[in-house]
C-alpha cells in the first residue's frame, strides 16, 4: 500500500472511530440550551455572552469555544470571520432546535436529537456484535434475541415504551414535532398529490398530526388514524373530533393486524 494510501486510510478510521463525537455534541449543545440562548440574543451572540446565558462556570469558557468550533464545523451553527470573528449564529439545522413556535413552526427537534442519543438506544448498538454471535438457541433453549434492543433490556423498543409513561410522552412529542415540519411541507409542496384522492389512511399516525393537517388543507379527502388503543385513549377527548378525521384502535403488532372501531369521527 503506497504511503499516500495509507495515511489517507489511519485518517479516515480515526474519523470513523471518533465519528460518536458528532452525536453527542449536538446532545451536548441540546442539554446545555445553546440553541435557545442564540435565538434569545436576537440570532448571534459571543462566546462570552453564551457562557454567560448558560450560566456556565468561567473556568468552563475554553472548553465551550471548542464544543462551538466542532458544532460550526458541522454547520449546527456558524461562527464569523474578519471583524465578525467569534459571532454565533443559527443555521437552519440548529433552528429546529429552538423551543419557539415563531423559529420554527411549532416544528422543535431538540427532543428527538437527544432521544436518539438516549443511554437505551447506545446500550443496545454496543452489544451490536454480541446479537450477530448469538445462535439460533442459548444453553438453555429459549431462542435468541430478536434484536439488540431485546438482548440489552429483555423486551423489545415499544413494549418498554408502552411500560413507561415518561418515556411514552416524550416519543410522543418528538413524533409529533417531527410530523408537524414534514406535514407543513406536505401541505405545501405536494398539494397535486391530493387530487382526485377521497381517503387516506395513516397507519401508526401518532396523535394525528398529519392527518389533521392534510385534511385541514384537502376537505375532500377523509383521513383515518390508525394506531394502538394505548395510543389512542391518551389523545384528549377535547382533541379527538377533527373535521375529516377519525382514529381507529389498531394493533399492528398482532399478526392478525386486529382492526376496531372508529373510536371518533367528525361530522
């Protein structure tokens, strides 16, 4: 292997090796409300005027200027330069970290980034390479686990979300932040998609978010939610009754895909 190569290579797996870093300081920068500290500053601020938004210790300010480079450098924010040099600002990515309906449409994500990167989730890909040595049958016959998830905490994803209520919410939020950014552009993008169509079904649509939008947007088109009963009985009443849409208690995990009732249907 030429010398060129191979140094191209070392670099390319200590990036790789090192790629967790990414993650975890958009985490970091979640936790920390970083995002929310620039919008409240009008859009940009300094790092001496973060730090002082954080209310971070002072000893701290050189570790947050390297935490704000590499989170410029991934373009989660942008840093000026010239006589504009260590000014913050948003980017459309960090924008969508903002607690605040008017930055982005009610479409806040800060849930799902640190969701993604939740202790549940990383313990699970690390035993990654235990799932895959794993046999068909364990010493004591029961089979395998069916993922890592199940090999990490003996259920799998939903049934540990169906068991606690806490985890349940916040899935629910981050789901419905990320439905109303996607039905926002659905609506206004994707109208001749609509036409000529008389229902539609959404299957796993959360607390209808989608549905509701759509056919708020395209009266003509009547929209079904289905989801769990567990799902559909922490939607409030107040809010079941939505011109155009009805939800339906649906168990998807069943392997008959058991179907019930319209639980609600406006007018």
């Amino acid at each position: 292997m030429a010398s060129e190569e191979l140094m191209q290579a070392q670099a390319e797996l200590w990036c790789l090796s090192y790629g967790f870093l990414k993650p975890m300081a958009l985490r970091c920068a979640v936790k920390l409300g970083i995002p929310d500290a620039i919008h409240r500053a009008g859009g940009a601020t300094t790092l001496p005027g973060l730090r002082a938004a954080l209310s971070l210790p002072e000893a701290k300010q050189a570790h947050l200027s390297r935490l704000m480079r590499l989170l410029a450098a991934l373009r989660i924010f942008t840093e000026g330069e010239g006589g504009d040099a260590g000014v913050y600002r948003l980017t459309p990515v960090s924008l969508l970290l903002v607690h605040n309906a008017e930055a982005n449409g009610g479409a806040c994500l800060s849930q799902f980034a640190t969701s993604a990167t939740a202790l549940s989730n990383l313990s699970a890909y690390l035993r990654l390479d235990e799932w895959f040595k794993q046999s068909g049958e364990d010493g004591g016959g029961a089979s395998s686990a069916e993922t890592p998830f199940v090999m990490a905490y003996g259920t799998d994803y939903w049934a540990a979300d169906a068991g606690d209520a806490e985890r349940t919410a916040r899935f629910s939020e981050l789901m419905g932040s990320d439905s109303r950014l996607v039905a926002e552009v659905v609506v206004r993008e994707c109208g001749e998609v609509f036409e000529g169509v008389a229902s539609l079904v959404d299957v796993g649509g959360g607390n209808g978010t989608m549905a509701k939008a759509i056919a708020g947007a395209f009266p003509h088109v009547r929209c079904s939610v289905l989801e769990l009963p567990r799902v559909v009985e922490r939607v409030p009443p107040g809010r079941r009754r939505r011109r155009g849409v009805r939800r339906r208690r649906h168990d998807g995990f069943h392997p008959a895909g058991r179907c019930c009732a319209p639980q609600e249907r406006a007018p």
